[in-house]
C-alpha cells in the first residue's frame, strides 16, 4: 500500500506537469503568434485569455497547497524514504522556474513589437 508521503509527492508531480503542459502550450502558441490586432478578433482573445489565466492560477494554487501540505503533514525521515518522487518534484520545479522564464522573454519581446508598431501607425497618421 502506498504512503501518504507517497500519494502527495505523485499527486504534487502530476500537477506540476499539468502546470508545465500548458506553459509550454501557451509559449508554441506565442511563438507561432503573428502579431496582427484587429477589432473583430479582441474580444474573443480577451475570453481566452482569461480562460487560460484562471486555469494557471488554479493549478498554481492546487501546487502550492499540495507542497505546504506534504511538508506540513509529513515528517522528513518520510519524506526522505521518497528520494525519487521529491527529485522529480525538484525537476519539475527546476523546469517550471525556467519554461515560465522562457514564456516571459518571449511575452515581452512581442509586447515591444506592438508597441514599435503603434509608434509607427501614430507617426503615419501624423502626415
């Protein structure tokens, strides 16, 4: 029979992947991106956009409490017996902090895209 140590550590990994799945799923959506704004298109944007913010914030929340509880609820010798899992978890982690990095630059980058652009359309108008 598997340890509650066991059970938290495998449920804490599960959803640390669910977490990087998406990241990586928005950051290959961002990449294949072209930056293009339209009127029509922004308020569906807008709905997914929120659809994958809540969706982010509820699996970090889900993660965070997960962690608080098993090191809350679990001794370290228990913790200890379950080397692998808490590596994975260390991994995961390890990835997360880094995908999340990745997705960021790639953010900003077309964040000053945009902004170049609009610099230009407002400099055109001008003439």
């Amino acid at each position: 029979m598997a340890s509650g140590t066991k059970l938290a550590l495998e449920q804490i990994n599960k959803v640390s992947r669910q977490l990087l799945s998406r990241i990586l799923a928005v950051q290959n959506k961002a990449l294949e991106k072209t930056v293009m704004i339209s009127e029509s298109s922004g308020d569906k944007a807008n709905s997914n956009e929120l659809l994958t913010e809540h969706a982010f914030t509820k699996l970090m929340t889900q993660r965070e409490s997960l962690i608080k509880a098993l090191f809350k609820q679990n001794s370290t010798n228990d913790i200890t017996h379950e080397l692998t899992l808490l590596n994975e978890m260390v991994s995961l982690d390890s990835e997360l902090s880094s995908q999340s990095q990745a997705c960021k630059q790639i953010l900003s980058e077309q964040v000053m895209i945009i902004k170049r652009s609009k610099k230009a359309a407002k400099s055109y108008q001008q003439y």
